[in-house]
C-alpha cells in the first residue's frame, strides 16, 4: 500500500509538472511576441486616458495580425499538447501491454481523438493520428474524415461505445515514436518560425523555448515511469503469501473459552484491515485510470484550456480569441 500511494503521488506531482512547464511555453510565447502598433499601445498604455481593448484593434496593423495568427497557433497546439498526454495515459493501461483496447476505452479514446482533430488540420491530424497504431471500424473512419471538418460532438451523442466482432479492438505492439512527441514537435517548430520577425521575438530567447520543450517531455516521461513501472512479482507474491498464512495459521490460536469477542470479531477485524489495504494498494496502483479514486486528468485538460483562453484576453488578442469556441 505504501509504494502504491508512492506512485500514484509521483504520478499527480509529475502530471502537474508536465501541465506546468507546457503553460509556461504557451505564456512565454505569447508574452513575448511584439506584434504592431496595437499591442505596443496595449502593453504601455493599457488603463491610462480611456486606452482599451476597442482602440487597441483600432491601431492594430498587419504586424499585430501576424502575432495574432502566430499566438493562436501556439495555444492550439498546446492545448492538442494537454490533450495528447490523456491519449497516452489512456493507452498505456492494457493497450500496449496487451494488444487490444476495450470497446469502452476506445470509445472515450475516440472522443480525446475528435478533441484533437477539431484543433488541427487535416494533414497535421494524420500525422499525429497515425502514431496511435490502434484497429478502427469502418463507421470510425467515416465520423473522423468523411465530412471534412471537426465534429467532436459525433462520439458524444452516441449513448453505446463502437462495437468490434472481436469484442476488442488491436492495438499494435511495434516499438515505435509516441504521439506526444509530434505534438511536442509541432509546438516547437510554430515557435521557431517567428524568431527574429518584426512581430515577432529575439532569437536570444529561442534556447528558452527549446529548454521548456525537454523539461515538457522529461514530465512525460517521468509520468511514463510512474504509470508503467510495475511493482516487482517477488514483493507482492510475498507479502500476499505471507498475509495468506497468517490468516490461515491465525485459527490454531484461537480458544473457545475466550468468547465470541476474541474468537469472532477481533479475527474478522483484522482480516478486513489487512485484506482492504491490500486492495486500497491495488487500487492505487494505477493513478491515471478512470475510476473515481484516480487523478482527474480531464479536471487538467479543462483548467489548462481556460487558462489559455484568459492568457490571449490578457494579451488584449481578440482575433486569436476568436479562433477558439467552447464546444458541448
């Protein structure tokens, strides 16, 4: 139970440390892009003679939009960034170890997919798609790119998981790159691009941008480990051995003369404490499931989006705001 409680804390510290240092790349991005006439207005003179948000867009120029553009796709692949980690975790329980993913998990896999495909593109959602290696249903393939545009709503409305004859669906168990790390690839490549623009920032701070990208993916890592690293056979065949017997063994100590108090209660009590902390670890075990004990990486997900909705309000970037809208 102690080196279950162990892991699941590791796995909510590493987890928080992964969407820290991914909100400080995002932050620092967009705090630090120039822009036009507008944003130097917005940055010097913000609440001084009646400046605010509508005379800031009245100054805007083309450079202010090109920050604006640059910003948006930042925050977008950031946030498929957030998204992408819940994509992992949800693949690494049975799926990698297994082979196959229940028609539960796919279903909800599905979803964390459609989040994804609706901050994308068509030709950057294959990229990232295609690392999954997991089987798909036709009726899938039709409801992620027939239509052309994002519908995240599809996977939503359905009130049962897809069904596979099988009862599962495959998922490949060739050693190959994570979807993370092209998700990670993009957001550092968008950042680059704007180096030493006019709107955009000093190339001296692209080692910043670089450093915060492995410390991004160091998290991930460490919340690999946490997750994947199972605890040794040898330990917990001994430690259940061992409680086994003395449950067993504990009845040849036992004398009628002592009462049911000694005999029947006590011995009950202290089989249920043992065999519940033995299942409290089991439970534990695991930090990044879906049970109501495991931790809230949707919880994440959600205070991690709004928090960079605030940051482009902030950033006085209302073309960029735009380009996001809340989905049901």
């Amino acid at each position: 139970a102690n080196s279950s409680y162990k892991r699941y804390w590791e796995g909510r510290l590493r987890a928080a440390e992964f969407y820290s240092n991914l909100r400080s790349m995002a932050m620092l991005g967009c705090g630090l892009f120039r822009g036009g006439q507008g944003q130097y207005m917005w940055n010097h003179r913000l609440g001084e003679d009646g400046y605010n948000l509508p005379w800031k867009q009245s100054l805007d120029d083309d450079d202010d939009r090109r920050a604006s553009l640059a910003r948006a796709d930042i925050v977008r692949f950031a946030i498929a960034t957030a998204v992408g980690l819940k994509c992992h975790l949800r693949l690494m329980g049975s799926a990698y170890y297994e082979g196959e993913l229940s028609q539960e998990d796919k279903w909800r896999l599905n979803w964390d997919r459609m989040r994804l495909r609706t901050l994308m593109n068509d030709r950057e959602f294959a990229e990232v798609d295609k690392a999954l290696h997991v089987e798909e249903t036709h009726e899938e393939k039709q409801l992620l790119w027939t239509s052309g545009k994002t519908e995240p709503h599809v996977f939503h409305e359905r009130e049962d998981p897809p069904e596979n004859p099988g009862g599962h669906f495959l998922v490949s168990l060739e050693p190959g790159y994570r979807q993370l790390l092209v998700l990670i690839n993009f957001l550092l490549m968008t950042v680059k691009l704007h180096a030493n623009e006019p709107y955009g920032y000093k190339e001296r701070f692209l080692p910043e941008f670089i450093k915060m990208s492995t410390m991004i993916m160091r998290a991930q890592d460490r919340v690999n480990t946490a997750l994947c690293t199972p605890l040794p056979l040898p330990y917990v065949s001994l430690v259940r051995t061992l409680l086994l017997m003395y449950l067993l063994s504990s009845v040849f100590f036992m004398h009628h003369t002592d009462g049911i108090w000694a005999n029947i209660v006590m011995p009950m009590l202290t089989a249920t404490a043992l065999l519940g902390i033995d299942q409290i670890g089991t439970e534990l075990e695991n930090p990044f499931g879906d049970d109501l004990n495991d931790l809230d990486v949707q919880e994440m997900i959600h205070t991690f989006e709004r928090e960079m909705m605030r940051l482009l309000e902030l950033s006085g970037d209302t073309y960029a705001r735009g380009c996001f809208t809340w989905l049901p």
